[in-house]
C-alpha cells in the first residue's frame, strides 16, 4: 500500500511518521526543497520537530506527479482555505483509485462549504470515498507517541473500516463513523471556542468561567451540526467534545493561543502571526452559517466581534448579562 501525506506542517509530519513506522510505503508531498532535503538526509521536520526522528523509510518530495504515483491514500493536511486551490493543482496526478483522507479542520470562508463539499468538487472521481479524519489530538503529542484517539469519517463503511485499520497502533486509537458532516463541523467551531478559552484565561476570568465556556460553546456546536444535519452524538464525541477540551485547555493549542495574545492587546495579525490558527478564518464561515440556519451562536458571535476589532476582550464579560433562560 502507498500513502501520499500532502502537507509538511506538524500534523502531515506526525501522520506521514506514523505510516512509515507501520511499514506502509510513505511519501510527504511539501513545498520547500530545503525541508524534503531534511526529511530525507536527516530524518526530522527541523521546523516542527528539531531533534525528533522520523522513519528513516519516510520519503519526502516537492513533486506531485512523484508523491502521487500510484497512491492508494491521500492525505491532505494544508490550511482550510487553500485546499481547493492545492487540490486543483494535483488533480492531474490523483490515481483514479485513490481514498482521499482529509485531516484539516475548517471551512472555506469564500462559499461556507466544508472540505468533503470542495473536495467533491475538485475530485468528482474520489468523492464517493471521501474520508476525514478528526479528533484531539496535538501533532507533538503524537510524535512522541503519547496515547491519543481520533475518529475517522465516510459515508463508505468499507473505507471508514479500512482506514481504522490502517492508521491504528499501539498509542494511536481509531475509532469510526459514517457522520462525516458531523465530524468534519466538529473539527472546525471547536477552534473558535478556543480562541475564546484563551480570551477567557488571558483576561483571568478563572476555572468556572473556563468550565462555562466549554459547556455552552459545546451547545452552539450541537445547535449548528443539527442544523446542518450533523447528529448531536457525534458532536459529543472524539471530534466536537474531545477535540473542544483539548484545544480550549491544552498549551499547545494554537487558536487558544491566539485568544492569549488577543487578551493581551495584540491585533488580529499579531496575534495569528505565522502559525496557522483555523479558528480565525473559520468564526466568519460559523457566523454566516449561523445566520442563513437562524442558530443562535451568542459566544462565537462574540468571538467574531472581538476578531473584527468591534469588541474589546474585555467586553465579553457582557456574554453574562443575557436574558436568563432555561439551559
């Protein structure tokens, strides 16, 4: 079996790791030559992972023609809004048989579609086999190999079967579901819940305020999903609930971080920086969303405000001045 990881950020990086230590033949499709150079002569990611081997097996290449050739799985981990500008760029080179696994979360801001919606329309031929695969999960952690578990999506049983065969081992559990559009919505609001986690810890609101957020973000979640014909127990999963905890808590979050610095006065620019924080791009994707389905979506239209500069951080304490009502 050959797998095509395409993207050589931190999460490309881990996967591809992972499917080259289980003995499948592995190629990381990048841009830089200077980082396929790294890949394949020193074995590491030196810009995410300095110091951290990878499977010496693991093969990089700037080429789509060569990454592609003869792929049975590709994964794609580029930014949500440049997919489908990346996937036009390699759809000459896309086995006709291949299993398309999507692992970015977001949505395209310009047309409010998720990314098994562009990917459909890129790679009509690999549409009926469209996999995401979501849950919490920090690259570095799965670097190191610490115990993580996700959830692999697709209408297609058979695939979703053989995906979780595929990418499971000892410290990487996978589970499976056939709610795509609830996985993929999951994957996605989470990260502008996190931006406000961050707001939240960066202006000293407390643990009660953080436990708050996390509970009445996870019910904006569950409202848009049904929405959009996601099932509410599926956002109560891996990919909305699990993934919801770890980005609003953990330290290496990156849209928690972003909240962090916003807390702390810096502009949106300043605060997104160089990293790749999906939540930015994706809280105007929600909002619209929210608002062509009537949900009401009070913590990430806040969000939205303070990204837009019409909300100070600290104004967000208003959240707990709306009318009163049963939960």
């Amino acid at each position: 079996m050959k797998i095509t990881v395409a993207g050589g950020g931190s999460w490309g990086t881990a996967l591809a790791g992972l499917a080259a230590a289980k003995g499948f033949s592995t190629t990381l499709l990048v841009r830089d030559p200077a980082l396929a150079g790294a890949v394949n002569e020193r074995h590491e990611n030196p810009r995410y992972f300095p110091g951290l081997p990878l499977d010496r097996r693991l093969r990089a290449s700037v080429s789509p023609a060569d990454a592609l050739a003869g792929a049975d799985i590709l994964v794609t981990a580029v930014p949500c809004q440049t997919m489908r500008a990346f996937l036009e760029s390699i759809a000459p080179f896309v086995p006709a048989g291949a299993v398309p696994v999507c692992v970015s979360k977001g949505i395209e801001t310009s047309t409010l579609k998720r990314m098994s919606e562009v990917t459909a329309e890129v790679l009509p031929a690999q549409a009926g086999r469209y996999a995401v695969l979501s849950g919490p999960s920090f690259a570095a952690e799965v670097m190191r190999e610490k115990p993580t578990a996700v959830v692999v999506g697709s209408a297609d049983a058979a695939v979703r079967e053989h995906l979780r065969e595929v990418f499971s081992c000892g410290f990487f559990r996978v589970y499976s579901g056939s709610d795509v559009t609830g996985i993929e919505l999951g994957g996605a609001v989470k990260n502008v819940m996190a931006i406000a986690a961050g707001i939240c810890d960066g202006l000293g609101f407390g643990h009660n305020a953080r436990a708050a957020l996390i509970a009445r973000g996870l019910a904006e979640m569950i409202r848009l999903g049904e929405a959009l014909g996601a099932r509410a127990a599926t956002v109560m999963g891996l990919s909305g609930l699990g993934d919801l905890v770890l980005t609003c808590t953990g330290d290496l979050s990156r849209n928690r971080r972003v909240g962090l610095k916003l807390a702390a006065g810096e502009n949106v620019a300043e605060a997104g920086g160089a990293m790749t924080a999906e939540g930015i791009k994706t809280s105007e994707a929600v909002l619209r969303l929210a608002a062509l389905h009537a949900v009401d979506t009070p913590v990430a239209g806040a969000v939205g405000r303070i990204l837009d500069g019409e909300l100070a951080p600290a104004s967000a304490r208003e959240l707990m001045n709306r009318a009163l009502r049963d939960e």
